[in-house]
C-alpha cells in the first residue's frame, strides 16, 4: 500500500441545503429520509396493537362516550311530542297556557297512540321526574283524547283540572329540551326551573351531594387502612429471603384468588353480630351479650371489606418500589451519623413515597367507584354512589340520571389524577 | 510514611473471627492495627474477607469473636451512627431525592450544626472536590465520576477521623478510575484521615495505599508497603496475586545464608532466595517476568524455547518453555540493543539468586 492509496477525504462533508438542514446521501431531506426509515416499524407496531385498539374503541370508549351524552341528552319528550315541543319552544313559561299549546298536545298524544300505546305512557314517566302525578294525567288524557274537539285547552281542563295549574306546563317545558342541564342539576341535588334558572331540591331529596362526600370520605379512609396496613408488610416482604418472601406474596394475593361470594360468606361469619370477632369481644369482655357490636351491613361493614379487597394493590406498588432501594442508602445514613429513626425516615421513607402514590390512587380511584362490596355488606347505610347509580340503571331506569352521576365521579378522578400529578408527578409513579 | 508517627494503633483489630452459618468462618483470626493517618488498603479477591472486615468495622455486622478498637475503645457494641466514622460506598449511596448540597448537609444536620456552619462546610467540602457548582443538582444528573466526588465530599465533610471506602471506583471506566485514585490519593495526604480502602484491584492498591493488607481465604496473607509486597511476596499466593509471576516447582537440596540450592523438576539444579520455604521438601520458585534475563552468560541459567511473541509498544511479550513448562513469561524491554527473537528458536534464560524467591509449595 503507498501511501497516494489513501487519503483523507476532506472534500465531502455532510451535505445541507439552502437553509442548512442536513441532506442524505441521495439529497433529499435528512429528517424525511429518517421518517420514511421509521414508518415501516412504525406501521407494525400500530398493526400489533390494532386487535386490542378497535376492542377497547367498541367496549369501552365508545359507549362511556354514548353515556357521556346521555348525561346531558334526552329526547323522549321531543321525539314523541314534536308539536307540543315546536310550541313550548316560544312560550315564556310564565303567561297562561294557550289554545294552541292545548291543541299541539292532544293532536300529538293521539297520534303517540296510534303508533304504540306505550308511547304516552313514557311521556308521561318523562314529565314526571319534573313533577308528580304526571303519568294518571298523561293516561287520563290519552283515553280521553281521540274524542276532544276544539278549543282543545277547556276540553283539557275539563279532562282533568291538573291541567289548570301551570306546574305541569312548565315541567312539560323542561321535558321537552333534547340536550338538557336537568341531569346533571339532579346529580347535585338542583332542580332545572322552566325558565331556565337552577333552584335547591326540597331538603327531603337533597342526597346525592352527601353521598358523594361520603364516597370520597370513605375511599380516603380506605386509602388511609390500606396504606397504615400495607406499608409494614411491604416492608417486610422486600427484606425477606425470597422463598419466605414468596410464600409471603402468596398469602396477599389470596383475596384475588377467592371468589366474592366465599369471601362474602367469611366476612358475614366473621362479623354478624352473632360472629366469631363479636363472640371473642364478649368471651374477653370489650363487650357485653346484649351490646354486641354491629360491624356488617353498615358503613364500618363496608369499610372493613373494601380495604380488605383492596390491599394487594397497595402493597404491591409499594413492595416493587421497596425492592429497588439500595440496601446501602440506609446504610450510608447511617454511617452519615442518623439514628435507625432518621435514617428511615429521611431517606428510605421519601424513596417509597412513589409507590405509596401509586398505591394510593389506584386505591383510591378503585374506591371510588366500587359497588359490589358495598351492596353485599353495606346494608342501608353502607351504600356509595355507585349503588345509586346501579338502582337508576336498574330499577327507576332513569339511565339519564344515572349517566349524569357517572360523568361526576369522572370528573372527580380526573381531578384527583391531575392534582396528584400536580403533587407527586406522575411519571414518579411505580406500578410494579 | 504516616504509619510511623507514634499513634501506631488507632484501629485495632484483635483476633476477630466471623462467621455467618455457624459452620465456616469467613473471618478467621484476624489482627491488625491501623496508625493514624494511614492509608490502608484490604486487597483480595471476591470472597476473601475484606468487605466483611469492613462491615465490621463499620459497624453493620457484628463479629462473632474478637475485638475491635478505634482510637483505643473498644467499638462491638457501639451502633454504625455513633461510630462517627465516613464511608464510601461501591454504588455511591448517594440519597436521589436530595441535591447534591443537600446529600453534604445531611450529615451536618442530624449532628445538629447550625444553617451557617452546615452552608459553609458544605461549600468547602463541594470545592476540595471541584464540584462546587453542582450544589443544587440531583445525583442522577451527574456523571459517575461527579457521583464518586459527590460521595467522597459527604463521607468528609463531617471531619470523621476514619474513612472507609467499598471499592468505590468499581463502577468508573479505566481512565476516570486512575484519575479518581490521583484524587482520593491526594485528599489522603491533605486531610490527614487515616483511610481503609477496600478493593480488588492490585493496580489500585498499589498506587494508592500506604500498605497493602493481601486477604485470601479469610486471612491476611501478608502485610507491607506496596514495593515490599511485589518485590518481596512471603507466599505464593501473594506472589501470583500481586503482578505476573512464573512459577516453577522444585525440591529443594540445601539452605545455606538464605539461599536455596534447588533442583527443578526437569533436574536442572538452580539456587533461589530461600523466603517460606523451610530446608527440605517442595518449594515453589517465583520470579517476575521483568527479572529474567535473556542472556547466555546469566547466572542460573536454564534453557528456554521461544514459543510466542507479543509485541505490546514500550516492551516484548515473550511466552517461553522453560523447564516442561509452556507458561514461562519474559518481559523483554524495547531498546535498541534488545536480541532479536524468533519463534521457535532457543534462547538461554537466567536470573539474578535474589531476584528468584523460593516459597512455600501451594
């Protein structure tokens, strides 16, 4: 080899265009070159995920978003009654009600009829909500309706004298809004006035706002349990050898292995007022036969069951996180001059805290919509939200009402997952 | 050399033994005493001991057996936070969710310092370290070799009399590590701490160490200054641990003034400098590879067979047959006067009596 066989190539650099962006080898821009280099692994990491993509999109995106709307929509009313709803839409609210509004309901509530004879019926559960004895004035009127001649409004009120007072017009009114605030007002224990104004509900039907402070109270108290209970135990989980640990692991993942209904049964026997933990108060003497303590069917039933259904998921977090402390740390506190106390507490303790954070917003938010432990062992007073939710899906089927509560308690764990991220940060999270 | 200024036991270590099974002892009879302001190290390999002597003296674990002594007290029962002694730990220990002024002060602060003296401190310590802009960073954004410094900063700026250091520099690459020894090195000589360095590095602890302690198998092997233990290894474990060594077996014939006549294996009848190895029986011959001459008028003088050649820049790595023995290894300098050598040619080789130690036969 001589040395003119090899030269440093010093005429070609990097090759940049007019603005100075970086050019590949066949000139055309770097970055576009580096896209087209990355779309095909791109394409197929997109195919992989595709399958679980549109079945998440079909089961579960979609139809919160359908509930969502539901929230906020309702067109019985207006789908059934469109003359009534195009002339209740210039009415006031205030003024006397006129021929003409008179005649758009019955024309309408005959030809309701003669589609289905369920159909007014609805109407009439719909006007309901807004005021009672709406669904016998429906029906009353429907049958007597075919047979009305004009002036509509004096054969109204000779049907039925409910028909002189304004209440029911305007609860028509209200009804007759497709996208309506009236939902959501329930959920906070308001009422949405015809005119279009919010007032309190009557003292006796203002719940849902306590409940849902008492749902937040209850899954910050469980939060609370898991935390106190779960930290000592993911303590010593992640000091043991790991066949003691194993073992360990196993015993706290049992409640996932059992199935509800055994563990329902335990705690029933466990706890009833006759159960095995009220015979040992009694046979030690914390209490007596006859002031046995009621600790099922109630909130402290509830309470009890949820932390401990929801204590795996405390301790693993904060075991994971545990895991990965350099043993040496402590150690180096230590060597640094703090006590066993100080040594923990400034530094092993702040390294945990974002599994402690993990842990307790999945507990948290787990709490926070939970229902099947409180409708089994809740009793009356034990019920939480979701319990009220599920009776308005299920039995009063106002599932307008019931989409309202649960866009709440959406809002609510939006809420609570942005100021933690506010607090702790969430990529400090560790779920394991 | 600092080991000599009077204070001469200032660690003690009195025949302490430890044992984590009950059933072999990982400690066996250890004594030891460490002077003031000295800088010893605890070389071995893995398994051999010395972090467990360290942790003892440390304080995170207890020794089955024996005594300990710092500054003439005994230390078993004090617990590690009383012991007032800095240590350095293999992977920093840094503490992530404080900054790196806030990690120097944490010593401070649980001595109760007030806010002024702990600022001070803290800035003097981050400066003898050239890290004193880096106060209010987190360790994770630092370099490996700030974290060292980092470390180093906050296991002194309590002014602890003994530092102990778990080989610290394990986790650097091999130019940042010499770089840190300099360092360390330095800061030794400056502060005056007396320094017990753990490692398993002989390049290490022969550049940083005041003595070497040579651990294997739960005892020391031998203790001396660095130049004593490669010129002067006592066995031959030391011999092969520290450096490179050829080793010949042989029996010996006679010892007379400290010198050994012996016959090699093969029957060639050398003499060597009798060191461990008794007056009759089975010796091991140790001489380092750079001793050897390549000469037909060496004393001792042995034939050889050139086998391989490695050129390595300032020297010639010559492996040799010598005496049935495929693994004989001459350090040829790079001079211009140098024998050219060949593969496959014969050479004489030979050495010096005192260059040449006969040890014990393991």
């Amino acid at each position: 080899m001589t040395d003119a066989s090899y030269q440093p190539d010093t005429t070609r650099g990097s090759l940049t265009d007019a603005s100075g962006a970086l050019l590949a080898a066949d000139g055309t821009p770097l970055k576009k070159k580096l896209r087209q280099a990355l779309a095909v692994s791109r394409r197929r990491a997109f195919l992989l995920v595709a399958p679980l993509l549109l079945f998440i999109l079909a089961s579960f995106a979609i139809p919160i978003l359908l509930l969502l709307v539901q929230g906020v929509k309702d067109n019985t009313f207006s789908s059934i009654m469109p003359e009534t709803t195009s002339v209740l839409r210039e009415w006031d609210s205030n003024s006397e009600p006129t021929e003409e509004m008179a005649a758009a309901v019955v024309m309408d509530l005959i030809n309701a009829k003669k589609i289905s004879r369920s159909l007014p019926t609805k109407v009439g559960t719909r006007v309901n909500r807004e005021v009672s004895g709406a669904i016998s004035l429906f029906k009353k009127t429907t049958r007597k309706a075919p047979k009305m001649k004009a002036p509509f409004l004096a054969e109204l009120h000779k049907a039925d004298k409910k028909w002189k007072d304004p209440a029911y017009w305007k609860a028509m009114k209200i009804a007759s809004k497709t996208i309506t605030p009236a939902y959501y007002a329930a959920a906070v224990d308001k009422k949405y006035l015809a005119d279009g104004s919010f007032a309190d509900q009557p003292e006796d039907r203002q719940i849902y706002v306590s409940l849902f402070v008492k749902t937040i109270l209850v899954s910050g108290g469980v939060m609370l349990a898991c935390v106190l209970l779960g930290f000592p135990v993911a303590y010593l989980l992640s000091h043991l050898p790991s066949r003691q640990a194993n073992l360990l692991m196993i015993l706290v993942l049992l409640p996932f292995w059992t199935s509800l209904l055994v563990r329902t049964t335990a705690w029933i026997a466990m706890l009833q007022s006759a159960g095995v933990l009220n015979d040992i108060f009694v046979w030690i003497g914390i209490t007596s036969d006859d002031q046995r303590f009621s600790l099922i069917y109630n909130m402290t039933g509830t309470i009890i069951a949820m932390t401990h259904i929801l204590l795996p998921f405390m301790i693993l977090p904060i075991y994971s996180v545990m895991k990965a402390i350099p043993p040496s740390h402590v150690r180096a506190a230590k060597s640094l001059g703090a006590t066993n106390w100080t040594a923990f507490w400034r530094v092993y303790f702040p390294a945990t805290i974002p599994g402690i954070g993990a842990g307790g917003l999945l507990v948290f938010i787990l709490a926070i919509g939970y229902y099947i432990t409180p409708a089994l062992v809740g009793g009356q007073d034990g019920q939480l939200i979701s319990n009220f939710i599920a009776y308005h899906m299920q039995k009063s089927l106002n599932w307008s009402l019931a989409a309202a509560l649960g866009g709440i308690l959406l809002v609510l764990v939006l809420i609570l997952y942005w100021l933690y991220d506010k607090i702790v940060g969430i990529d400090n999270m560790k779920l394991g | 050399m600092a080991g000599t200024d009077g204070s001469d036991e200032f660690v003690v270590f009195d025949q302490v033994q430890k044992s984590y099974d009950g059933e072999t002892l990982v400690v066996k009879n250890l004594n030891l005493s460490i002077a003031q302001g000295e800088f010893l190290t605890m070389l071995g390999p893995s398994g051999s001991g010395k972090t467990t002597c360290l942790m003892m003296l440390a304080g995170f674990e207890t020794s089955t057996h024996g005594e300990i002594r710092l500054a003439g007290k005994p230390i078993n029962n004090i617990p590690p936070h009383k012991r007032g002694i800095g240590m350095v730990f293999q992977n920093y220990a840094l503490f992530p969710h404080m900054t790196v002024a806030e990690n120097l002060a944490f010593p401070l602060q649980v001595r109760k310092m007030s806010k002024a003296v702990t600022r001070d401190k803290v800035s003097k310590a981050l400066d003898m370290v050239q890290m004193g802009e880096f106060g209010d960073r987190r360790p994770s954004q630092l370099s490996g070799g700030q974290q060292q410094r980092v470390a180093l900063a906050r296991a002194l700026v309590f002014e602890p009399q003994l530092v102990l250091m778990d080989e610290p520099l394990g986790a650097l690459d091999k130019q940042l590590r010499e770089h840190m020894q300099y360092e360390i090195k330095h800061i030794h000589e400056r502060l005056g701490v007396t320094v017990v360095y753990v490692t398993h590095d002989q390049s290490e602890a022969l550049t940083m160490s005041d003595r070497i302690a040579v651990f294997d198998d739960g005892v020391i092997q031998q203790l001396a200054p660095p130049a004593v233990l490669y010129e002067k290894p006592e066995n031959a474990f030391v011999a092969s641990f520290i450096g490179e060594n050829n080793k010949l077996r042989a029996n010996i014939d006679s010892v007379s003034n400290g010198v050994a006549s012996v016959t090699i294996d093969s029957g060639d009848k050398v003499q060597a400098l009798a060191v461990n190895c008794g007056d009759t029986g089975n010796t091991m011959l140790s001489i380092r590879p750079e001793r050897v001459l390549l000469s037909a008028d060496a004393p001792n003088r042995l034939d050889g067979k050139v086998l391989e050649l490695i050129y390595l820049g300032d020297h010639i790595r010559c492996r040799m047959a010598v005496a049935g023995h495929d693994e004989f290894i001459v350090k040829v300098p790079n001079s211009s006067d140098h024998a050219a050598l060949n593969v496959g040619e014969s050479c004489p080789i030979g050495w010096v009596t005192e260059d040449c130690r006969a040890l014990d036969a393991a």
